[in-house]
C-alpha cells in the first residue's frame, strides 16, 4: 500500500509498514507539489512569523497521559512543533522518525534508547531513529520539533498512529487554540 502526496509530505496508510514507506521514498514514488504562496495563505503554514503566548493556548489531549501545545505546523515542510506534556508514567509507543527530531527537556525526566534526560538536556533523533517506548520518569514538559513524520508501530512493524502535520493541521481546523501577536 502506498501513501499519498500532500504538499511535500507523504501521507502514510495505518497498516503499512515504516519499511515500505523508506523504500517508496527512496525509490522516488513520492509525488509532490510545491506549495504555492495561495496555500500558505490560506492557513496551511501556522505560525510562520510571529509570538506564540504558550501559557494562553489550551493543552490538547494527545494519548494517554500526554498532552500538547502546538507552536508551528507547515503543510509546505511537514515540520511541526510543540510543547508536550507527559504525566508520570505516560508513555510514548515504539516508533520510527521518518524526518529528524530535536528535544529539549524543559522540565521533568524521561527514559528513552540514550538512557535518562533530564530538565536542561537536548537530543537530535536522525531520520530513520527508530526505537523503544520513551517514558516520562516523572511530569515532564518538553519542547519538540519534529522535521517530519513520526511513526508509531505495533509489534509487527505496522504503523498503527502516524503523527506529522496533516494531523496537526486537521486538528487546528477544527477548534484553532491560537493566540498570536506578530512580533514588532
């Protein structure tokens, strides 16, 4: 099964698995299309430029235990970001970053594939990262910019949840949580 094209992203189907998608994309059966100025306009692209008043946004559920706050999503990149919310305990499935990651632990601690993160420490997860649970030590805040999909497996390898920023984007439309001043 292959996924389809959506601006610059791939959208994958649940049930297939992460290797398929890696080989699709190599093998260059990914089409796209460049966003055009109209896309971005229309909201596509949140937050290009501008200040997010993060304290003003709502926490949105995102699985059990977990919650966010979006900061930026574009359809044009696939990146996203955002501040997550792990209660103690909440735990993250096993997964594979189909884009490169970047953490910083704001608060709290979490124990992932490097071992134990801590408030103050940064991790950069590579394209093609994939590993284990991650679980939140105690409440943990944490910033995450994700420059493409995440995909979450079950124990067959099948993509059971991906999360990238159609699904961002599809929730933005329907309940927008913004509260956005342009910087001067």
């Amino acid at each position: 099964m292959r996924g389809r094209s959506t601006s610059n992203m791939t959208t994958l189907h649940v049930g297939q698995t992460c290797k398929e998608f890696s080989v699709a994309r190599y093998h260059g059966q990914r089409h796209t299309r460049r966003a055009d100025l109209e896309d971005v306009m229309s909201g596509l692209t949140m937050m290009m430029d501008g200040l997010v008043h993060t304290a003003d946004l709502e926490w949105k559920p995102l699985g059990p235990g977990t919650a966010y706050r979006l900061l930026r999503v574009s359809a044009e990149s696939g990146v996203w970001s955002a501040i997550l919310k792990m209660d103690k305990g909440a735990v993250f499935a096993p997964h594979k970053h189909l884009g490169p990651a970047e953490i910083f632990i704001l608060s709290g601690s979490t124990q992932d594939r490097h071992g134990t993160t801590r408030a103050g420490d940064y991790e950069f997860e590579p394209l093609g990262a994939e590993h284990p649970a991650t679980t939140a030590l105690e409440e943990s805040i944490i910033h995450f910019t994700a420059h493409g999909p995440i995909a979450f497996h079950d124990e067959k390898g099948r993509i059971a949840m991906l999360l990238d920023a159609e699904f961002f984007l599809k929730t933005q439309e329907q309940a927008p949580q913004y509260s956005i001043k342009k910087a001067a």
